[in-house]
C-alpha cells in the first residue's frame, strides 16, 4: 500500500543500494520477528521507571503481534498514519512496532511537543488515531488530546498506552484481534514519519523507508562497535531519530544487546541507571552532555561499565568534547546528524584531535557530500559552504510539501541542509554554523557561530547564544544570551566581552550589541539550546 506525497529514489540508485548491500528485503517489524528468534530469552528492553517492567526479545515480539492484532481489529488499516505521542516507557516500543506491524504509519511526535504541533502534525499527515500516556511530567496528555479530536475531522481513534484511559481506549482494551494474518509490509514503503529538527517554520515529516532505516542502524551499530553484551541507554527522547536508530533503539536489537530506556534526561535518572543496568553506551545533547560533566564532579555512582558517550544534535565546543573523557571515564563520539538521513560519526579509533575538533565524517562510503557556495558550486576545498548531500538513507522530499521541496533539494535530489560546514582531507565534517543564522548588521555579515565560539572560550561563560535582534537603524543588532560558569566571579560586562573579543583579534562588527545574563537558557523538545524562543523572549 503506498502513502502519497513521497519521492521515491530513482531506480538506478534503487539499484545501486541494493547491490551494495546497503538495502536488504527487510522490514522493521519483520526483523524483529528474526530479533525474537536469534535472542529469544535475552532481556530486550528495560523499562527505566521504577519497578519498570523488563521485557525479552520473546516477550516483546509476542506483545507487538497482540497489540497489532487489536488495532487491526479496532480498524487501523495499511498506510494510515498514527501520531505517536509517548515518553520513554515500553509502551512506546511495543505501539511502534505494532503499528508496523498492521501496516500502518507511525507519526513520531516528541513527549515535550503540545497543542500547536499535535495539531500540525495529525492534520498534515490525515492521522487516523493519536496514542498518547495518561499523564507524563505532569502534563495530562488526555485533557490535550481531547482538543485535538476537537478539530481533527480525520481522527477516530485516542488510544492510552499507559494508566487510566478515561473518555478513550487503553492499549489493554484493544477488541480481541482477529486471528487472521496481518499485512506484510514492503521494505520499500514508508515505514515511519520522523519530525523535522529545523529551526524554521513548521516542522515537517520525514518519510523513512523500512530498508533505508533499517540501514541507517545496522551501519551505525557497527561504527560503534555494538555487540550482544553492549547495554544502551537512551536518554534523549526515544522519539528522536538519534536514540532511536543512531544506532540508538534500533541499532542495539539489532546486535541483540539490551535497551534501557530512561524516564528522564537528568544526570541523576541517568547516572542511577547507567549503575544498576551497567550502562555500555548512551547519546546525549551538548547541553546534557555539559551537565553530566558537570554532576560527575560529585556524584558517586559506579559509572565504570560507561565506554562510550555520543553527542550530537548541535554544535559541541572543544573545551566541553576535551572534559568528557576525564569527568566520565569513557570514551566520546560526536555525531552530526539530522532526521533527513546524513550521519556523520568520529570513529572510534580517530585521533582525540578529530574527536574533540570535527563533528564526524559520513556513516556510508556512499553518501554524497559536496560543500557549495551561494550560487551552489563546491567551494574550494577546506572552505565553508552550505552541505548538500544525497544517499542510501536520505529522504528525497519531506512528506506532502511539493512546494518546500522544490527548493529544498536540487533537481538531481540532493537534500540542501543549511548546514554550514567545511571538510578536511580525512572527509570529516567541522559545522560552521547555519546558512540562516547570519546576522545583518548594516550591511556587515556576523556568523552567530563564529562569534559563539569565541565566546565559549571566554572564562566566565558556560553557555551562549547568539542571534540578530531588530533594529530600525543597521537592521539588526548582534545579540549575545549567556549563562555563567561556576567558576565565575561576578558577570562580565559588554565592555568588558568588547575589548576581549578584540584581544582575540576580532573584527569589531562581531562586537555584540547586547549581553544578557541567564540563569539556563530554554531548551528545544529534544534539549538543543532554543534560540528561537530566546529571541522571542527579549
Ligand atoms: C539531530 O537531528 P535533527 O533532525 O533534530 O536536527 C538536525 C540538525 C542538523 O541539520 C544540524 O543543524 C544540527 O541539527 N546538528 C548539529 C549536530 N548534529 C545535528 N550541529 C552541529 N553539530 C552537530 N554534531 O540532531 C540528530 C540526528 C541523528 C543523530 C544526531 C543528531
């Protein structure tokens, strides 16, 4: 059953993949039937919550074949599109793959998203049902999803996967299924909608194939060096592309390791689990990342069975990349990555100068990167330039958005990222900034990046954002929002940011025309630093 509004590869890529051995006649329901058999009695997933149920790779797949059964038999049917709306619980494991499973899509949507984006999404994607938590973080999830049926003609099923389903059907209610066979699914087909991270507009879905993704985790997998006794912790909401297949969720079941999923992003939810469930590897976000280095000073926890920490999702700056291995003991791997596709990791055995310095080279031999100037000619090599890229697991086009993607990707299908990047000699990726995140002060260019990365080597500073703020005489202002590190004395003053900033031989149009002193800076929903909000909190 095919889902409208996806682009397709074209078929000599098709073929090429296939080949290569990148794509195989898999889907990811499938695969976790072959999971079952190969590991069968293995402890698969790990519930983080207390007295949180642990389930076997047997148990999960008997679970999923269930549950898929009983939304077939509520009417879920192939290719109808499902807003998954779940916090890190096995509930949202067992709801993904069941809706596979019966042929349908889920909608990834993240526990922090709230009415403007369940709306967004439900109405783009004509979603048929919502799956929501009675509560989680405080929030009811049922009052939310109660406006949402509201005015989403297309929705006829709330589904509670966790507590008291009040008005709506709880995931135990579900009729009895029917015990006919269930659809096979087409490795080919869209076997999930991811959300955009972008920073701009409405996010927008990105169609996932079976075989591109199922890809995506198998590769990933091996350039950490996964294997059967590794136990993955996902911190980051399971919902987001990083700890779900990078290799994340994905990536440990396929090796047969386990998969301890954490109720909360904090260093102490974190630093308990990573003792008692004797933690191998876990993802986190920079400004996590900076937290845990920061908790480990003190904290007691055993956290010797920890060998390596990815971090990815935003810039992260040299001086925290140099502080991980010394505060947590294990070893680092920076990811840059996006829900589109593109993965780029450092390698294990990189030198610490390209781990602690480069955001990582592409994950597949055949992924097309090239680095290009406005007009969209690559730029000389080892300059900055706009990445543009084209492969294996790399959409084609965002789902139902002709229009955006005309100029989102070039005529022969590379995605344009606006990410700004350069590339070494050794192909790894250092991130300069965003093609967008460029600020027009009277006529002069100011990269936020370049003046945040100053600016974080400063003494006092822990955190910084940078960005243009309206202004009626040089068009806008240069903005800098800061937090202080615990080591500073007293705050410093925008004059005093000037004449250093000049110390290091920046142009005076960097100089910032604001400084502002912050408590934290606010987070995106999966905990990058929201700049955005920022702006609009001024
Ligand atoms: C990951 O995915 P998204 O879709 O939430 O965000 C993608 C965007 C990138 O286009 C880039 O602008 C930024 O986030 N980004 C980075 C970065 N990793 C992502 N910027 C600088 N340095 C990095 N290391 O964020 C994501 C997906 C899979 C794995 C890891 C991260």
């Amino acid at each position: 059953m095919k889902l409208d509004g996806t682009n397709p590869w074209p078929d000599d890529l098709v073929r090429k993949y296939r080949e290569a051995g990148y794509w195989r006649d898999e889907t990811l329901d499938g695969l976790l039937h072959d999971w079952a058999a190969r590991s069968g009695s293995e402890i698969a997933v790990v519930d983080g919550r207390p007295d949180g149920p642990r389930l076997s790779y047997a148990e999960l797949d008997q679970r999923v074949d269930r549950v898929a059964r009983g939304l077939r038999a509520l009417g879920i049917a192939p290719a109808d599109r499902v807003v998954v709306h779940l916090p890190n619980t096995v509930e949202f494991v067992v709801v993904f793959f069941a809706l596979m499973r019966c042929g349908a899509v889920p909608v990834l949507a993240l526990p922090a998203h709230r009415h403007v984006e369940i709306e967004h999404f439900v109405g783009l994607a004509d979603a048929v049902g919502y799956v929501i938590p009675e509560r989680h973080d405080g929030f009811d999830y049922r009052e939310l999803a109660t406006g949402i049926a509201e005015g989403a003609p297309s929705l006829r099923h709330v589904i509670v996967a966790s507590g008291d389903p009040g008005p709506f059907v709880g995931l135990d209610d579900l009729p009895s299924g029917t015990p006919e066979p269930l659809p096979e699914s087409d490795p080919a087909e869209v076997a999930v909608l991811l959300i955009s991270g972008g920073t701009t507009g409405k996010p927008k879905l990105i169609p996932r194939t079976h075989r591109d993704y199922a890809y995506n985790a198998r590769a990933s997998a091996e350039i950490c060096g996964l294997t059967a006794r590794d136990v993955y912790l996902a911190c980051l909401p399971i919902a987001h592309n990083f700890p779900l297949a990078c290799p994340g969720m994905l990536g440990a079941f396929g090796v047969g390791a386990r998969v301890v999923l954490a109720p909360a992003p904090s260093p102490d939810v974190g630093f308990a689990l990573v003792e008692r469930e004797r933690v191998t590897v876990t993802a986190l976000v920079p400004p996590m990342a900076r937290m845990w280095v920061e908790v480990a000073e003190w904290d007691t926890h055993d956290r010797s069975s920890l060998r390596l920490l990815q971090v990815g999702g935003a810039k992260l700056d040299a001086a925290l990349a140099r502080r991980i291995t010394p505060a947590l003991g294990c070893g680092v791997q920076q990811v840059f990555g996006m829900a589109e596709g593109l993965l780029n990791y450092t390698r294990l055995d990189d030198s610490s100068e390209l781990i602690e310095s480069t955001q990582g080279r592409p994950l597949c031999p055949d992924d097309e990167v090239l680095v290009v100037d406005r007009s969209g000619s690559p730029v000389e090599p080892g300059s900055s330039g706009e990445l543009w890229t084209r492969g294996p697991y790399t959409l084609r086009g965002y789902y139902r958005a002709s229009s955006y993607n005309a100029h989102a990707f070039t005529a022969d299908g590379f995605y344009c990222s606006g990410d700004l990047v350069r590339q070494l000699p050794s192909g790894h990726l250092v991130v300069t900034g965003r093609v967008k995140d460029v600020i027009n002060r009277g006529g002069e260019n100011v990269s936020a990046a370049t003046l945040e990365e100053h600016l974080l080597e400063h003494p006092s500073l822990a955190q910084v954002a940078v960005f243009g703020v309206p202004d009626e005489a040089v068009g806008e202002l240069v903005c800098a929002v800061v937090t202080l590190s615990p080591e500073a004395a007293r705050a410093p003053k925008l004059r005093e940011i000037r004449a250093w900033l000049a110390g290091r031989g920046l142009a005076r149009f960097f100089n910032p025309d604001r400084l502002v002193v912050r408590e934290s800076l606010p987070l995106t929903a999966v905990g990058k630093i929201d700049k955005r909000q920022l702006a609009g909190s001024l």
